[in-house]
C-alpha cells in the first residue's frame, strides 16, 4: 500500500538571493542616491536652525509636546494640518507621476527597503565575498568560520540597524539632548521602544526578508499596473533582438542565434532574484542593474549596447522593423504624465501661496454654553465665551480686544480691567470674556445677535478676527 500524499503547501519557502557586484551608470547612480538619501536621514536632526530665545533651534524638529513641526523658517501649528495633507498628496501624485513616466523608479533607487538593502548587502559582499563566495558559504557545514563570518556581518548590521532607530527619534526631541539621556539611561521610555522597534525592522527587513518585502508586503506591485502604460519607459529585454539565445557562438547554425549569449549575467545581478528576459514582472524593482550586467557583456563580445535597457512597449513594432525608437522625451511628455505634473504643481504652489499668506496671529472664539446667558441682578443678559489668543511671532505681543455687533454690547475680561492681554511669543492663551447686554436693549431680548470679535496687535496694527453669537433672554423658550 502506496503512502499517503504530502497534502499541498500554500507558501513556497524563500530562496536566497546572491547578487553579483556589478560596476556600470546605474549602479554608480544608485550608490550617489544611496550615500545622498542615508546622509540626509542621518544628518538631519543635527543642523541648528536659530529661531530666537523662545523656540527650539533644531532645524526639523517634530515637536508633540508642543504640538508643532518645525522645518527650519517654517513652523506647522496643529490648524495647519493642511499643510502636511497637501505633502503627503503631492508625495502621492510624485509617485504616480514617475511610475507613469519610468515605471517602479522610486522602489529601484529611492524607497528605504531598497536603500537599506543595498547597504546590507554591501556589508555582506565586504564580509563574505562575492556571490559565488556567498553561494558557497550559505551551502557549507557551519564551522568556526562560517560563524566568524555570520556574528561579524550580524554585528555590522546590528549597528545600522541601531543608528537607522537612534536617527529616527531624535526627530522628535532635541538631538543633542536626547543622545545624552539614550547613553546615561534617563530617556523615555517611548524613545527606547522607538529605537528598538526600528532596530527590529531594519534589521531583519534589510537583512533578511530583502525581497520578500517587496514582493509580499509591499502593495505598490500591485497598484504599479494602473499607472503604466505601453508608453511608459521601463526596464526590459529586447527579446526580437537576443533570441534565439545560445552561448555556442561557433558552432552550426549559430549564424541564426541572437545577440543573448545566455551567460545569465542580468539573473546574476538582480537583487529580487528574476530572469528580466521572461518579461515584465511582478517582483521587478527596475533598479537597471541588470542594464549594467548585460551592456558589460555586450561590450565584451563586440554587440551593441542596449539588449537590456529602459523601453516603451510602444516601440517594439518600430524596432522590430529596424527603424530607430522615439525620442525618451516623447514617452515622458504625453498626457498622462503632464497631467500629474500640472496636479502636483498646482497643488505645491497652492501650499506656497497658503504659508506666505499665512497669519502670525489668530483668534478662535467658544461660547460658555452651561449656562446659555446669565441674568444679572441689574436685569442685565450676560454670555461667556473662551476666546483662544495664537500668537505665532517669536516676540511678546499685547493684543487689544474689540467687538462689532449690530446691538450694542459690553465687553470686559476675566481676571483683568483693561481690554487687552500680552500672549507669549510662539504660544496660544485661553482668555475668558464676557459680553453683556442692558435689559431693555434688543441684544437681550432678541434670540441671538450676531458678533464679531477682533483682535489687533498694539504694536503693529495688525488685526484678525472671529464670528460668534450673543444669546438673550427669548433663548430661555426654546
């Protein structure tokens, strides 16, 4: 009796990826990016932007105490999420603008799982050797040397892993300050875990799920599609041109092969471990390592640049027939593109509108509703209102309060005689006023009354304001 079958795994087990070193335009581009994007992250938190005695001199800070982000001349109050709404759109529109035109362009040369990645696996080529090193290293016996070799690149990982965590907080607290409390034990609690939990996912996304993530995790391959077209430019195989591949170059029939000498340089090189020459993927990542592979190869043979290369689906008709493909200007400036374009601009200029016109000074107004008015002993109505005083200058400002309103009205302020108050620079201050009303007069004896409540900086004259209601005595029916 035949033993019984192995039923059906639902998940294949992850094959190692080995990318061979490979020297050319793009991996030279990928390295610049690389050094630019980790030295900005990095570095950042450290610049020193002076703002004045009040406010904190780091130059991009994310303040949650504060309730403030501040990029250097430029500082973001809690009102004005907007802002941050609209980057985040125009980061959307950004990304659907360059896949429409250069397909998974962001994911091959700028995205953090990418970046890190490359880095890691630097420290592993450093460590271990090229690919045919690895290869043979990860089919090896563990020996003394095999977990020299392992501990020495974990440890080496460990370190970015915890300098990728120890960045990302000091985002969110005064860098000098906050190094300090990490190393003698006297930070938040918060700003351990932080550190840790992205000292986790560095490390083993970077080292060890690499592609996984991307192919897995990642839900942009699966969005990608809808912003390609057949005009897009992209990584691919000129397969008209290289087949039928064959690596016998002198034997019969080789007159009839293609330029593919099959050498599997491009496979060799791919950090997502795909065979480019089976056509667009999934897991393609278009990082053009694979360009730099094959036109080396070329080069060597004495064949033409560009087997591999960035191509619009649109021109294999033309080249098929051997006639030149079109411009790249003409794949980029089409439609799609130069509509995201004009999106993402306008959007941009409108937040460059939005910050220069800005106020530094603000007034919010809430009336005191428990209870709705207060009659007084003269028979006299009275409201309540908290009035929220913003002033974002980083200087001390007195502001005079004033009313406008079709009934006359009385104002005066909790805890004061006079009329106006001093905010603090870069601070907000919660000011109770109360406005009455005379017992005969029709404020109070109308529903509501609409008022306006205004505030004008003493020094300046600068004035802002803010809408509100007075609720008199016919409200007490309702």
């Amino acid at each position: 009796m035949s033993a019984p079958a192995s039923p059906p795994k639902l998940y294949e087990a992850q094959e190692p990826v080995f990318p061979r070193r490979v020297a050319g335009y793009y991996r030279t581009l990928k390295w610049w990016i690389m050094a630019i994007t980790l030295g900005i992250y990095y570095i950042t938190p450290w610049i020193r932007w002076d703002r004045g005695p009040n406010l904190p001199d780091q130059a991009v800070l994310v303040d949650m105490a504060g309730r403030r982000f501040f990029f250097f001349w430029i500082e973001i109050w809690p009102h004005e999420f907007y802002f941050v709404a609209g980057l985040l759109i125009m980061a959307g529109l950004g990304l659907f603008l360059f896949t429409s035109a250069l397909g998974r362009v962001w994911c091959g040369y700028s995205c953090p799982q990418t970046v890190w990645t490359d880095l890691f696996i630097l420290v592993e080529r450093w460590i271990e050797g090229d690919r045919n090193a690895r290869v043979k290293l990860w089919n090896a016996p563990w020996s003394p040397r095999k977990a020299r070799l392992r501990l020495t690149k974990w440890t080496v990982w460990l370190l970015i892993a915890v300098a990728t965590g120890g960045a990302w907080v000091f985002y969110f607290a005064d860098a000098p300050t906050l190094l300090r409390q990490l190393f003698t034990l006297d930070a938040p609690v918060v700003a351990y875990a932080s550190v840790a939990l992205l000292t986790a996912t560095t490390f083993v996304f970077g080292g060890f799920l690499r592609e996984q993530v991307c192919i897995y995790m990642c839900p942009w391959p699966r969005i990608q599609a809808a912003m390609m077209d057949e005009d897009t430019l992209t990584v691919a195989y000129r397969d008209w041109r290289g087949e039928p591949r064959g690596k016998h170059r002198k034997a019969e029939g080789a007159e009839s092969l293609g330029d593919c000498i099959d050498c599997m340089a491009c496979v060799n090189v791919c950090p997502m471990g795909i065979d480019i020459r089976d056509g667009q993927q999934l897991e393609c990542i278009t990082c053009a390592l694979c360009i730099d592979a094959c036109d080396d190869v070329m080069a060597r043979i004495g064949k033409p640049r560009g087997l591999i290369d960035y191509i619009a689906l649109s021109d294999e008709p033309r080249e098929r027939e051997g006639q030149a493909p079109r411009p790249a200007w003409r794949h980029v400036l089409r439609p799609r593109v130069m509509l995201y374009t004009a999106l993402w601009a306008l959007v941009g200029l409108g937040l460059l509108v939005a910050l220069f016109i800005r106020a530094d000074m603000t007034i919010s107004v809430a009336p005191v509703r428990n209870p709705v008015f207060v009659t007084l002993s003269d028979g006299s109505i009275r409201n309540a209102y908290e009035v929220r005083l913003r002033n974002q200058g980083g200087a001390d400002r007195e502001f005079l309060l004033s009313i406008t309103a079709e009934d006359p009205l009385r104002l005066s302020l909790e805890g004061t005689e006079t009329l106006s108050v001093t905010v603090p620079a870069d601070q907000t201050l919660n000011q109770r006023v109360y406005l009455t009303a005379d017992r005969d007069s029709e404020a109070a004896e109308e529903n509501s009354t609409q008022v306006r409540f205004w505030i004008e900086d003493v020094a300046s004259g600068t004035r802002a304001y803010a809408d509100s209601v007075f609720q008199g005595r016919n409200d007490d029916d309702d």
